[in-house]
C-alpha cells in the first residue's frame, strides 16, 4: 500500500528511516525481514529431502511442494508411488474457488467427466486411512508462538509448516494455512489417496483441520496456483474444459539428475533468525509501520525459501 | 476438496446426508447456509445506500464497493469527489502482490511513472487525516463475536463490517479481512486520499489494522481483483504497462440512471440469520466435516450479498 517510490527510497538509504519525527518518538525502527535474513547464517538454513519435493511443471512455470511424511507418511509413500508412475502427467488444474483452493487432479474422477477415461493408481492405494491428526512427537522441532490462536490450544512451527497441538488429547496436526497441500476426497474420510490435491490460495480455512490431511505446503510457485481465473461452476470448478490448466509433469526431485533439481533451501523454524523474522513480525516498528500489532497469528508467518547457492542436494 | 459428485448427490438429496453411519454416530447434520438463507426474513437484508456504492468497471466485469462513512468519513467523502470527477475513468490496476494485495489508482503517481502525467484531484483532497481508528459508538450495531482474536480485545461485525475494539482505548476500527478496501499512502499518515485503494486478496494482514485507513468492502466481484496474474516487480507491481488492468470506469450509484444500478442486497449483521450462520461455521457438522471447529475467526464469515429481487434503490 505504499506508493512505489516509498520503496525505492528506503532502498536507497537506510538513514532515511531514522528521519521521521513520528518513528522517532515512538523509538528506533526494527531491522526488516530482509536486514534479518541477510544476518543468517548457513546452518540456519536447510535443503529439503528430495525425496519429499515434488516439482510440478505448469505452462507458466514450476511449482515446488514439499512433503510432510512425517505427519502424513502414508499419503507421502502414495503420492510417491503416484509420480513415479507418471499418474499426474497430463492431467489439469479443475478447480479455483476464490479465497479458498485450486484443486487438481484427473478431470473425468468427477461427475461430469467420462468415467471410463478415468486414469488408474498404478501401484498407489485408491483409498488411505485418514491421517488428519498424530500423537504430539516430542522428538520432533517445536517451535511455540506465544499470542495464541481462535481454533488450538496451540500454534507454532514445527520443521517448516505451520502446526497446531491439543495437549489435551496430545495430538498434533498441520494448519491449514496459505500454501498448505491438502488432500481431496469424498463423504469417507478414507476415500482420500493424494490423486487429487488442492492447495489453499485465500483466508486460512482453519475449519478443515482435523478434517482433511495435509500432504504438504507450496514452498515456490504459489502465484501460479493463485492468480488464476476463478471457476464459474460451483465450488469454482471451470465450465469449459479448455479452461483448465494443464500439467506438464509432477516428478520427485530426487528422480531428476542433479542438475535439474531445484537448488532451494528453507529457514528452519527453529531457528535464531526465524525467530527473529516473528518477533519482527509481532513488534516490528518502521516509519510506515507505526503502530506494531504485538500479535502474530500462525498463518501470517511465511517461512522463507531462498535459492541454493551451494550445490543441487544429494539424493 | 470433495470432488464434485459429491456434491450433485448432496444436493440430490438431503436424505443421504443421515445415512452415513459416521454422521449419524456423532449427532444429526446441522442446517447448511444455503438452508438458513432460504429461511431468512426479507428485513433481515439491507440494500446499501447508493451514496456509499461504488461500480468499478473492469473488462472481464463489475465490482461494486460499499463505502464505511461511519468509521471513515473524510475518506468516503473524498473518494465519491475523485469519483464525481471521473478521476478513475482510464486509470488502472497497477499491482497485485500474491497474498496480500490488489491496487489501483494512477500508474504515473509512482517512481517509473511520468511525473508531468499525474491526474489532478480535482475537487478532492490531496491529503487527509488517518481515520485509522475511531472512538466506540454505542449508537452503532455492534454483533460480537464469541472465540476471541489474536490481535484485537473484541471482534465483530457492525454494518457488514468486520471490526475491532479495545475498550481499553476506547477506539473502534474495521479490520484487514479477505475483500477490505483501504487507501495507499506515503510514509506520512497524513498522504492517503483515496486516488489509490487496495483490496484484500489473501490471508488477512491485521498488522495493517490502526495503520492504514479502510474506506471500504468489496460486495462483489473479488474474484476479478484477486484471480489476477501477480507482478513480478517489489511489491507485486507489473513489469510493463501493457500487463495493467485498465479501469473503464467508476461511478457512484447514486449517481448512475436507477435501471443501471447494481440491485444487490447484504444480509444484516445484526440479524438471527447471520447469528445463525456464524454459529453454522462454528460448530456447523455434515457428513463432510466430522470436527466442527467449535470457533471462528472474524475473517472467515463471509457476509452474504444477494441479488435483490425488488426494484433498484431509490437515492
């Protein structure tokens, strides 16, 4: 919302933040996202297994997901078996609901699609047990934030994704949060299988936790996924088929040679610097930003990709 | 993410959603939203008054805007001057940056653009006072919302509006939801006038709150503002000129010949349907959604708009 030249100005010269009579009465402003980022160092920083990155390659370009087997191993394992056996190679992008998913999958596993046409599972499970929800792994990183949230007991980050626990019941489950990679299915929470997958683009549709596992969250590309045209159909399916969009491939980074391999790296989120990144967040003062929320929630919280400038990861 | 037959069947009929014996172990469905609308009262909607409805005119359509006189009136009364003045006839969408937000105004108002080409205001004002927040009015409907909110003491609607208060303070303010319209500015509070507005097109940045002015909510039409290609440049602003969405038009209703006028209806905040609907979202169950959240956050309750099925507003 600021106008383009504000920006080109602070770019400019740091000095001009400290000049604002307004910021200087309310004390020194912060360092910014990217001052903090620019602090980090390399252990800070890992690459995904590239066993759990997908690349899916759309007209527009490449969309990277990263998989999270360690709250959905059996969807993980599935959609493994799915790529590898090409299962998403030509199928399409069905669906846009504004503020809500862009769903993809087999356009003829759908009411209106020629069911004879519809593509087979290969090796892959057509149905999975649910897997919305895992006992709470005190092996695995937590990081907690402290502000609460309307939908958990508690919120925070744990190996990259954004996640909620109930002491109470000791489970813990992956938030549905922009970006999130859910997996679609019918009325029977069985019926999921990874062979259709949406990927949240609006408001964190929190209802869905618990209710629908998530295999993964978009780590680049989500503008592609977003900034598509909405389907005129209900739930935002398109009306014409030639309003889909199709997918060239989906394959498992650690199936590509080494030189094809997104070379990405992700914060971790028990990290000193993404630490820093939410508390700049919570109390972030600039001289735009006058009045800092002191609250952060879960899913207002992007954890930072970066390219790799070491070399592709190893398999 | 329920595939689409789903559907069909679901709206075949309502018998099937007993059946489940999953459903019918955890307690009887709850009434849908479409169920609850289709029992709503005629004076349970309100037609906006004209004189704060604004028509924006795309190339792919219309989006109509409901200005907030009540928490900033400097700024509705500046925008329908901008508006009467044609100032938007021809300008453009000049960014869309990928969850957060779509802006409009004059694309030579900025760093690259040709200073000696900026559109004169007019009868309007250059600059304004903030109008970020506003002393609580008893005399203003006021429907709490009952889970809580990470950043405000209380939320609610009022109006139609999402909305905050502190009664700490004392102060009032419309939130940053999915849809908010609020005015760009400089550094100084003091810079925004309306000639440049954003809306809301990913998860709800409520770092803005009480740092920016919101002079408005989309009622329709979202779709074409948020299910547009993001710009590549900072901030989300387009490479080229050619890439900007041109703005045929904007008008104040009331000033459009009443046959052309947007006859579309809000339900009220303050009605027992929305009541109703709220608590739908709340602990709404289907055979779909087994776990009902038990909570809501303020900027996941879409606010219904409906076609009106009498005539055009009077002014």
């Amino acid at each position: 919302m600021r106008r383009r030249h504000l920006v080109a100005l602070l770019a400019l010269t740091g000095a001009l933040l400290s000049l604002p009579a307004l910021a200087a009465e309310q004390g020194k402003p912060t360092p910014t996202a990217k001052e903090l980022l620019a602090r980090s160092k390399p252990g800070e920083w890992r690459m995904p297994d590239p066993k759990n990155l997908l690349l899916m390659q759309l007209p527009q370009g490449r969309v990277v997901i990263e998989l999270a087997p360690d709250f959905t191993p059996l969807h993980a394992a599935n959609i493994r078996s799915l790529v590898r056996g090409h299962y998403f190679d030509g199928l399409a992008i069905i669906r846009v609901q504004d503020n809500f998913v862009t769903q993809w999958g087999d356009p003829n596993d759908d009411e209106s699609g020629d069911k004879s046409k519809i593509r087979a599972l290969g090796k892959a499970s057509k149905t999975l047990p649910p897997e919305y929800t895992r006992p709470i792994d005190a092996k695995l990183p937590w990081t907690p934030l402290p502000d609460g949230d309307v939908y958990a007991p508690e919120v925070g980050f744990t190996e990259g994704f954004p996640a909620a626990r109930d002491p109470a019941s000791g489970q813990e489950w992956l938030t549905h949060c922009y970006g999130a990679v859910g997996v679609a299915r019918d009325v029977d929470p069985q019926t999921g299988s990874g062979s259709s997958l949406y990927a949240v683009i609006g408001q964190a549709p929190r209802r869905l936790d618990r209710n629908l596992a998530i295999a993964g969250r978009v780590l680049e590309g989500m503008p592609l996924l977003s900034g598509l045209p909405r389907g005129a159909e209900p739930m935002g399916f398109y009306t014409k088929p030639s309003q889909r969009i199709a997918i060239a491939s989906v394959r498992l980074v650690a199936d590509m040679p080494a030189k094809e391999r997104p070379a990405i790296e992700v914060l971790r989120t028990d990290s000193a610097t993404f630490a820093a990144l939410v508390d700049a967040k919570r109390n972030g003062r600039s001289a735009f930003y006058a009045e800092p929320p002191g609250k952060v929630d879960v899913c207002s919280i992007d954890v930072p990709v970066r390219e790799s400038k070491s070399a592709a990861p190893a398999r």
